[in-house]
C-alpha cells in the first residue's frame, strides 16, 4: 500500500498483451494506485495471436487503441496522469509520449540492463545457455532501453518453462514485487543510477542462420535452439526452428535430452548422441 512518501498516484500502463496489462493493471490498484487507462496497440496483420481487448481490463479501466504512436502522448496529457508504465509495448514510443506523464514514464525489460537490449531477451538469453535472467525497471529515454535503472532483480530461468506465457509470469511476478520502490523514486524525482555508456549487448529477433535445424550439431544446443525459439513468441518475419524429419518439414515446439516414457516422442540421432521431439507441427 501506499506510505507517506508515495501519494495515490494516476497511472496509465502502455501494453500490448491480454498477458501482460491486466496483472500490471491489478498490482497498481493493489498498491492503491488508479489506473484510469490502458494503451493498448493495434492488431497487426501477421499477428497469430490476439492483442488486448477491452472485456480483458477491469470495469473502470479504459482501453486506448491508437491508430499511430504519435497519437500517444495526447492520450496520456488527456488522462492527466502522473506515471506512464510500459512493458512489452512493439513499438518505441515517441519522445513527446515519454515526456507527457508528470513524474516520468518507465519501462519493464527482462534483462539486466545493460545487457540484451533489444525486443528478444530471453530469447536470446536462452540460446546463449543463461540460468538465470534480470528484471530491470528503468527510466524511459529517446533510445532503446538505455535509460537510467530505477531497480532490478534476477531471476531463475527455470528449465522446464517453454513459452512466451511461462517467463512473461515469472518476470511480471518480480516486476510487481519491484513497483513500489520504483514508484516511491519517481515520487522523489530521483534520475536513477544511468547504465554505462559504452557497456551492453543487443537482442534482436533471430534471423534466417538460426532458423533452420541442422541435426548434425550438438543434441544440445538443438535442444537450446527449439526451447529459444518458443519462448522467443511470435516473429514478424522468420520461422523457426524448422526441421526436416523423413522429408517432410516440421516446426518443433517440444523436445528433450532424456529419453521419455514408451511411446512418448520421435528419437532423432544428432551429431553427438539423441534428442527427442516431443511436440512439433507440420508446415507441409
């Protein structure tokens, strides 16, 4: 709940995803925080699945759906809100929307800034074999993830969460657990502690070199490839992992370096030992 340093604040969240805004939605009001509006995004035409709707929010709660980002600092000055909270939003917002809320906008990443800026974190955090992942809330700049760290965290990548909706959980837990601390320094007109400038790595969406299973490599790091991918959620412009099992080409969505039950999976023998497929479908 709210201290004396942390007044009952307005806050407008900026994101995208029926995963994502309402539990942010949900953590302000328990902080005792109003949330009058939510910005959602527009439905791309290549999107597989669907975006934010307005029966997802809690009654009392608007959903703007702006046609362009430019649009999206009229809709904060609108609200008159004190606080802009984005996680997750596919498109950069503009300088003016960064700077229409009153105390600051911030941002959720899940990564340890400065490291694995960029729209693919965790995927490519899982791809480079990582246990582990950060939760950082920072300022927003008129850059990409370089603005100034409000908090941060760490967490375990468990081996067992296989999707998008698994680590958006795990990151959402830690990120709320942060949002008082966070809140209190906006209070404050604390800057934050700025991340190096010549320091970080960028995560972009994979390319075509990664999209291909080549069953030659390494049991494992195919294993990595296809638990990356799925976690990695939708791509704009390239599929994967795309395999070819007896002539016919499949995109994994399951698979496992311990043999499973009787029955359960297709055995396939890579360059160094066996991984099984547990869960794949048919592009063909």
């Amino acid at each position: 709940m709210n201290g004396p340093d942390t007044p009952v604040l307005r806050v407008a969240v900026v994101a995208a995803l029926p995963q994502t805004a309402p539990p942010l939605v949900e953590a302000l009001r328990a902080l005792g925080h109003r949330v009058p509006v939510v910005v959602g995004h527009r439905r791309p035409a290549d999107w597989p699945g669907h975006v934010l709707g307005e029966h997802d929010l809690p009654a009392g709660v608007d959903l703007a759906v702006p046609a362009r980002t430019d649009s999206i600092a009229g809709l904060l000055g609108a609200y008159a809100v004190d606080v802009a909270v984005s996680y997750g939003y596919p498109r950069r917002l503009p300088a003016a929307a960064v700077a229409a809320a009153r105390l600051g906008t911030v941002n959720c990443h899940p990564s340890d800034l400065p490291s694995y800026r960029g729209p693919n974190p965790v995927g490519w955090a899982v791809r480079n074999g990582e246990r582990t992942i950060g939760v950082t809330w920072h300022r927003m700049d008129a850059e990409l993830d370089t603005g100034s760290v409000l908090a941060r965290t760490t967490i375990a990548l468990d081996e067992e969460v296989w999707s998008f909706t698994g680590v958006n959980a795990l990151v959402l837990e830690a990120a709320s657990e942060m949002l008082p601390r966070v809140l209190r320094r906006l209070v404050r007109g604390d800057a934050g502690e700025p991340q190096p400038e010549r320091e970080g790595s960028w995560a972009g969406f994979f390319a075509e070199d990664y999209a291909a299973v080549d069953w030659s490599g390494r049991a494992a790091d195919i294993h990595a490839q296809v638990r990356a991918w799925n976690i990695a959620g939708h791509h704009p412009r390239v599929q994967g992992p795309v395999a070819v099992i007896d002539g016919a080409r499949w995109r994994l969505r399951r698979t496992t370096l311990h043999q499973p039950p009787p029955g359960t999976g297709r055995r396939i023998t890579c360059g160094n030992g066996d991984l099984w497929v547990l869960a794949a479908d048919p592009l063909d």
